[in-house]
C-alpha cells in the first residue's frame, strides 16, 4: 500500500519538533505496517478548525490521481477539528479509494469503530471550542486590567514583564513628533518622506506608508484609552499625547477627508482646506468653467451655495487668482516684519539648543535590526536554509547601512546657526 502522511500544527502550544514527533511516528507505523509513504504534507501553525489549509488542500486534490490508498495521520484532530469538515474530506478521500489512519488511535473497521472515530472527532471539536472559549476568557481579564493582548505593539510604547504598557523612551519622541508636525499643518507625505529617510519604522518594522500613517494618527492608544473589543478603559494606561494635540489632528483628518483632492485636480487650488465662507462658515472648495469662448475660469466656491443653490448661502463664487494672489501677499506681510522675524529667530535658537531626539531612535533601530540578523546568521549556521533567506539577508544588510549612515551624519557636529 502506498500511503501519504499530513501532519499539522497549531499556533497555541506546540513548535516545530511536534510535527517531527508526528512524522516519527507515522513513519515507524508505515514500517511496521509495509506501508510506502510516498509523499508529506505539512502545515505549520494553522488551526484545524477550518479546511483554510495550503497542504491540507493540496492532498485531497491530489488524491484524485490515484497514487497513495491512505492518508497517515499523527491523531485524528490532525486531520480536522471539526466535524463536518472531517466527514466532507473524508468522503472526498472515500471516492478517490483514500482513507484515513490515525497511527496512535487504533480503530476497527467495524460498526463499534465507527462510534470511536465519531467520538474522538466529537471531542476534538470540543477541545477546539473549548479552547477558543478559555483564550476569549482570558484576553477579557486582561482586557479588564488594561494588560497586553496579544498583536503588534503601537510605535511608541513597550511591553513590561507583567504584560503592562509602558511608554518606549526610544520611539515615543517619534509619535509625539508626527502628532505635533501633523497639528501644525505639515502634510502627511512630507511627514513620511521625513521619517523614512531618517531610517525610523513603523509598529511591524516596514517603512512608513500613508496607511500605516494615518492608522497611527487615529489610535486612541496615545491617548491612554485602552480598547478590547466591546471594552473601552480611559486613562488605563501611560498617554504619549496630550488631547488637545490628539483632538486637533482628528479635526485635521476629517478635514482632508471630507475635502475635495485638490492634489488629483488639473488645477492645484492654493486655499484648499484653508478657506471658509464669511457668511455661513462652510469650507470653501474650488471648481472651474469654460465660458462661451471656450475660457477655462476657476473659483473658490461656498460648498453649502454649491449642494444646495443660493437661497442657502448669498455668497458668490470668488475668483482663485486674485484671492490667492491676495492671501500670499497678506501672509508675506504678516511674516516678513522683524517682530516675527525676531520671534522665529528665538524659536530656532531654542530648537538648536534641544536635546536631539533622533539619534537615540536610530541607535534603537541599528539595534533591532543587528539582532535580526544575528538571528537569521544563527539560523544558516543550523542548516535552515530557504529561497527568501538571502535576499532576506541582503534587505536587512540594506537597512544596516542605511541606519549606520544616519547615525554618523546625526554624530556629526554641525556648525551652529547664529543669530544673524
């Protein structure tokens, strides 16, 4: 007889030697048994509560071509944790002239065998269920005492011995600076673009994207609110941002959201976000037209006159070049006088003289990825080699270096800015 073994392990409690200890065995009885295993089929970390299963589903496929009569299997609960999908797959197997051994869980081919396979499969749905109860149970007491659940870490925080948040000395001067750059009207690209090349990374160690930005603006975490499903604790844990910063950024984002994209626009609208009607307050939006003489004129429009028509608001459509042009004149007025000059001139001075934030960051970021490749150094050196490991390897070779430059150019002196 010619047979395959599948062996599984899930994400819970077991590691990698469980799936040799099931290959072991399987092995030993395919032996004893003059069975010739022909092929394995192994999944690593997947639950057996659903057929989502890359091998698992490779194998039934292939039993179809005929080339093995039986699938070798460690325990039944290997196969399935639940019971509908095991008699499916089994009937599947069935037609293909494939059936199911469980080489530790001996079972007649009787009607008395019948009622033991029905029981165990019976019991492993519910240790399945059971389980899943037991981890929701628990993640709801931790939730209660504000403790660590399990996911990526927020950028900015750390997580203490006890499963407790705690404020990351290392990368909560950079969520404070994204929240006050961001409150002070510095776009998201450029805010990313800075951090990027300043080698800094998100919570899952990748560069920063506008997703990714945009999600770390919006998490209630930096607040101190702790959030587990239908749980919500304020002040449960250390807040990094005070809530009139955190309150001005959420009004800053639902600004943009609600704006039009001025930046995909043919014509880039100056006042964008930044303008609003004298008369009713709505934010005002840009639009164009194209006169008789084929003309293309544009002009920052009411948005309440433009959903609703006039008889709501009485102000016109105003010209964008003459507005503009108005703005930008007043706005080099109101800065270039040697008051604010003088102001601005304080403001850098007292910057300059402050402790510098990003180099204890990047030294923290050099750390971590130094530690990943000792790790996958570790990991050649043991034999376990795979196609990605190299390029893996050259990417984070990639980061080292680049970190490595940025520290330098940071430990480099600049020259002091004078007050003249």
């Amino acid at each position: 007889m010619n047979a395959v073994i599948y062996a599984r392990y899930s994400s819970d409690n077991q590691r990698e030697e469980s799936i040799e200890g099931q290959l072991r065995e399987c092995k030993e009885y395919a032996d004893q048994n003059g069975i010739t295993v022909v092929r394995t089929y192994i999944d690593r970390a997947l639950s057996a509560k659903t057929d989502s299963r890359p091998q698992f589903q490779q194998m039934i496929h292939d039993s179809a071509t005929h080339t093995f009569e039986a699938v070798l299997v460690w325990k039944l609960d290997r196969f399935s944790r639940n019971r509908y999908d095991s008699a499916h797959y089994k009937r599947i197997l069935k037609n293909n002239r494939v059936h199911v051994v469980s080489v530790t869980e001996p079972i007649s081919n009787t009607p008395e065998g019948i009622m033991l396979e029905s029981l165990l499969e019976g019991m492993a749905e519910y240790y399945s269920a059971e389980l899943a109860e037991k981890v929701s149970r628990g993640h709801k007491e931790n939730a209660l005492k504000a403790k660590f659940n399990g996911s990526p870490v927020p950028l900015g925080y750390r997580i203490d011995s006890e499963h407790h948040y705690q404020i990351d000395p290392a990368t909560a001067p950079v969520v404070r600076e994204a929240f006050q750059r961001y409150a002070a009207g510095e776009s998201i690209r450029s805010i990313i673009e800075s951090l990027n090349a300043r080698g800094i990374r998100n919570s899952r160690g990748n560069p920063f994207t506008k997703n990714s930005f945009q999600t770390l603006l919006k998490n209630r975490r930096y607040l101190g609110e702790y959030r587990y499903k239908d749980t919500v604790i304020p002040d449960a844990i250390p807040a990094i941002i005070d809530p009139d910063c955190f309150d001005a950024v959420q009004r800053r984002c639902e600004i943009h959201r609600q704006a039009p994209a001025h930046n995909k626009a043919d014509v880039h609208y100056l006042l964008t976000t930044k303008l609003f009607c004298g008369k009713c307050g709505t934010m005002m939006a840009g639009e164009s037209g194209r006169s008789h003489t084929g003309t293309v004129h544009c002009y920052y429009k009411c948005g309440t006159r433009k959903r609703s028509g006039k008889e709501a608001c009485s102000l016109k459509p105003v010209r964008k070049e003459p507005l503009e042009q108005f703005v930008v004149q007043t706005a080099l007025e109101k800065v270039l006088n040697d008051r604010v000059i003088d102001l601005l001139a304080d403001k850098l001075l007292e910057y300059q003289s402050k402790e510098n934030t990003r180099l204890p960051v990047l030294q923290a970021e050099l750390k971590e990825v130094k530690r990943r490749i000792d790790n996958l150094v570790a990991a050649i050196e043991q034999g376990i080699l795979t196609p990605s490991t190299k390029a893996r390897m050259e990417e984070l070779e990639q980061q080292r270096e680049a970190l490595e430059t940025s520290i330098l150019q940071e430990q480099i002196e600049k020259p002091p800015i004078t007050r003249e």
